[in-house]
C-alpha cells in the first residue's frame, strides 16, 4: 500500500504543479501535430488528454507524459489523404472519411501494442545500446529545435514568412526571458516550478502591456482552427458503419497500424528509458505497452488522434518535480479544464513563452557529453550514435533506432567472430582436447573449422565448451559438420560441458547428437540476459 500511494504520489505539491506546467506546453503541441496530420485541432486535443490521462494511471512510468506526438502524426498522413480521396469518389460523399479511417486504425493499433506488452515485448528496450541512446536523445532534440522554428513565422498573404523588425525583436526578448526565469528561479528557490513561474510571468507582462504578439489562440486560428473551446469527446458510433469503404483498402489500414504501433513503441520505451535514467528508478516496458494501447484503443472510439510517450513533456514533468502518476493525471485533467472552462484564458498565452520553455527542454535534453567523448569510445559506437542522431532528424525516430540497433549488432557480431580460440591438450589415454573459447554462432563458424585437423588427429577427440556456447543454427550444423569429418576418417568426437541450454538446442536440432554428449557434474549453467531482465519491478 505505501508503494502504492508513493507511485501515485510522492510530493502533491509538486505533482499538481508540474502537471499545470505540462498541460500549458501540451496546448500547442498537440494543435501543430493536428495540423502536421491534417485533422481538426480538438482531435489532437482530444487524443493527448486520453493518452495522458490513461497512462498515467496504469503506465509502466509514474511521471512519464503521453499525448499526440509529431512521429506519429507524419506516419497518419498518408492514409488520411487516401481516406479524402476516397470519401470524395463516393457515390454518397463523406467529409473528413480519412478521419475515420484513422478512428479504425487506431483500435488495431492498440491491439498490437497490447499484445506486445501481454506477450513481454517491451523488455527488449533495454537491450538497446547506449551510443543508439544517445543519439536518440540528441536527434530528438534537434527535431524539438527545428520544430519550434516555425513559430518564428506570421501569415501573411496565405503564406508563412519569417517574422522580422520589432516582431522579431519582441519575440526573442520574450522567449529569452523566459529561459533566464527557468535557468535561475531554480538557483533562489525550487518550491515552484520554474516553466510554470515563466509561462505565468511573460503571459501576464503581454496581456497587462496590452502588446501584439502570437498567441495561443492566433496559432489555431492561423491553422484553420476555431479556437481552444470544445465540448466532452464523444463515442464514434459511425466508424462501425463506414467498415464497407474500407473494401480493397485494408492493407493500407493494416500496414499503417503496424506502423503506428512499432514507432509508439518505440518512442515509448526509448523515453521510459530515459527518464528511468534521469530518476534513477526503473519502470516497466510490458505494462507500458498494454497502458499505450489501451489508450489508443479510446482514442480510436472517442474521437482523438492517438499518441504515445512525449520526451519533452516527460522531461519538463521530471525537470519540475512530478514523480508521480498524479503528476500525469493533473496534466491530463488540467488540459480538457482548458478546453471545457479556460479557453479564452488559455488561447492568450504568448507562444513565445512556450517556444522558452521548450528551448529548455532542448538543452537539457541534448546530451552534450557526446562532444567530450566521441574521440575516446570505440569509433564504432561513435559512427553509431552520428548515425541514429542524423536519421532521427532526416527521417524518424523508429528508423533511427532500428538501423543503430541493426549497425550495434553486426559490429557485436564482427567482434565476437574474431575472438573464439581452441585450446588444445592431450590426455593420457590419448584422446585430443580442444578447449573452445567464444561464442560459436553465424559469425565464428568459419574460423571454428580453421581450429581443427581431423586427418591428422587421434582417433578420439574432445570438444571442450566450458568457456563457449552454441548460439544458433549456424553453429550446430558446423558440430555436424566437424563430426562428419572426423567421422569420414573413422574417428570419434564427444562434446564435454555443454550447458542445459546448448544441451536441449543439439537434442532439438537431431538426435544424432546424443551419442556425442557427454554429460559432467561440472557443466555450466547459465542463461539468457532477456530472461534476467524480464524480471521487472
């Protein structure tokens, strides 16, 4: 019960006005990620107040924010445009079918993140390797750069141009004094959360002084919006109706759900990683991927655009001292107050505040050391994390994290290829010992046939695996083949210390092996690292 009570929270206080804080800089960032999907902004809204206030109360991480998300969003656009396309073809026409394509999308979406979690999916985030980490963190913070850029930009003549003169004066001044609050309230006192006291102080020297400046409701209504105020989301009876348009077009659904699902994960469980780091408490995978699907699965009922975890938001919430799920809650809650009962309130916020508060984020979100120690870790890893921080820009962040992955793996791969050895001793009675060491899998197969002379050794050899395991097929069929060898010369091979699991993947693969195995009090055991770490807390 009292672990309970900490996860829910640990410090009210803190929780509630942090949660305040995330609510404020959510507004304009689910808004822009509509408009990046080309959907209504009370979508957006929608979808990052179900997301939000879902997985904070049955997350894998008290303190981590969910919401509608730029990744997402740029995957959506596809099948939205194909959905208007073919809702205007229609005999009958539907407005905006490619909405509720989306609705339908996103219950599969859940289901595939809920499978995920149920069948245990999620531990495998944290078999990532720090250098893709790092540069997951890095790209991700050039995105959240660039992605703020744009509100340096007014609409003139129907087209976006760079704000210049007094504008552009004020603006800056505006978003620096916003940062200065953030980067030294924190040096007098911690009692109040420095994005909050930012947000409150700029707001308030715009609407007193009366000045001109990009709002929050400007920013919708430039978008095409109509403004911050909307009413409880509702039930999407008619997406079960509208199934038949989807004829012919499945694939398009299916593809694109699993799409969604992989990148949600992803971004997921990369930032539950990161904030486990910056907590230094641990979190868990698998009921975060039941917790995001779930969420999604409303949001595809309710009328929202689905989402995932939020890296910035989570990091403003951590930065701010909301630990605990009621931190996540406020947010959630404080964001449909905004749309139900403060939108007039809310839409006079100065962009240019939350454009500070998440130059912050940026910041403190870039991991700067990676300039202190690209020239001291291995040049691999350091082509590793250039890599995933330049995808992450250029493309997304699921690409990004599975090619680093991919490249971490085949350097790993490389490596261990280079590093099995044969011992080799005879004994007394004549028999031939080689005493394999390294793994024997894909990589080391053709050096392990170099470590052996099958016409010129004994008629009885060994093949010691104390200190080496068999990993894969590849390495089965070179035992099968070595013994072949040996076999064609009339000569006898014994495997010696197998470990159980080595013992079973022989067994499995033929029982021609068992005449090979010799089996020895002192066999090791030891097992895989996925199945220590599925242990979770």
């Amino acid at each position: 019960m009292k672990r309970l009570f900490r996860n829910f929270t640990f410090n009210p206080k803190n929780d509630i006005l942090s949660g305040l804080t995330v609510a404020l800089a959510l507004v304009p960032e689910a808004v822009a990620f509509a408009f990046v999907a080309g959907i209504d902004p009370m979508v957006g809204l929608y979808g990052a107040f179900m997301m939000g206030i879902v997985t904070s109360m049955f997350g894998g991480r008290p303190g981590m924010i969910s919401g509608a998300t730029g990744a997402m969003a740029v995957v959506m656009v596809h099948m939205i445009q194909k959905g208007n396309e073919v809702g205007n073809t229609l005999s009958t026409p539907i407005d905006n079918l490619g909405l509720q394509w989306l609705f339908i999308t996103l219950l599969f979406v859940g289901a595939i993140q809920i499978l995920a979690g149920v069948f245990r999916l999620g531990k495998f985030v944290r078999l990532i390797p720090h250098s893709v980490m790092m540069g997951f963190v890095n790209g991700l913070a050039i995105v959240i750069f660039l992605s703020q850029l744009g509100l340096f930009k007014e609409r003139i003549n129907g087209e976006y141009q760079w704000l210049g003169g007094s504008d552009l004066y004020i603006m800056l001044g505006l978003v620096g004094l916003t940062m200065a609050i953030m980067y030294f309230l924190p040096k007098v006192t911690k009692k109040l959360p420095a994005a909050l006291v930012g947000i409150v102080v700029v707001a308030s020297i715009t609407i007193f002084g009366g000045m001109d400046v990009s709002t929050v409701g400007s920013f919708i209504r430039e978008g095409g919006g109509n403004g911050l105020e909307g009413s409880l989301p509702s039930f999407q009876m008619q997406i079960f109706s509208l199934l038949d348009t989807l004829e012919g077009h499945w694939g398009l659904i299916i593809s694109s759900a699993v799409l969604l699902a992989a990148v949600g994960l992803i971004e997921s469980l990369m930032t539950l990683n990161l904030i486990d780091d910056m907590t230094e408490t641990r979190g868990s995978g698998n009921r975060e991927c039941v917790a995001q699907g779930g969420a999604n699965i409303l949001n595809g009922l309710f009328g929202g655009m689905g989402g995932c975890a939020m890296i910035g938001q989570s990091i403003i919430n951590v930065s701010s001292g909301g630990r605990g799920r009621l931190s996540g809650i406020t947010a959630a809650l404080a964001l449909l107050c905004f749309i139900l009962f403060a939108a007039p309130l809310i839409e006079q916020i100065p962009i240019a505040a939350l454009v500070g508060v998440m130059f912050m984020v940026v910041i403190g979100t870039f991991a700067w050391s990676s300039f202190r120690i690209i020239n001291k870790i291995p040049l691999a890893d350091a082509i590793v994390l250039i890599t995933v921080s330049a995808i992450t820009v250029w493309q997304d962040l699921a690409i990004a994290v599975i090619v680093g992955v991919i490249m971490s793996a085949l350097v790993f791969a490389w490596q261990n290829a280079t590093k099995i050895r044969a011992r080799k001793s005879i004994k007394e009675d004549g028999t031939k010992v080689y005493e394999i060491w390294g793994p024997l899998f894909f990589g080391s197969v053709q050096s392990f046939n170099s470590k052996f002379d099958p016409a010129n050794d004994p008629e009885s050899v060994e093949l010691d695996f104390l200190e080496s395991r068999v990993s894969d097929h590849s390495g089965i069929e070179a035992i099968f083949a070595l013994e072949k060898k040996y076999k064609d010369y009339g000569k006898k091979v014994k495997l010696v210390h197998l470990s159980p699991e080595c013992k079973t993947l022989l067994h499995k693969a033929s029982p021609d092996f068992e005449h090979m195995i010799v089996s020895s009090i002192d066999d090791p055991r030891y097992h895989v690292v996925t199945n220590l770490l599925d242990k979770e807390v």
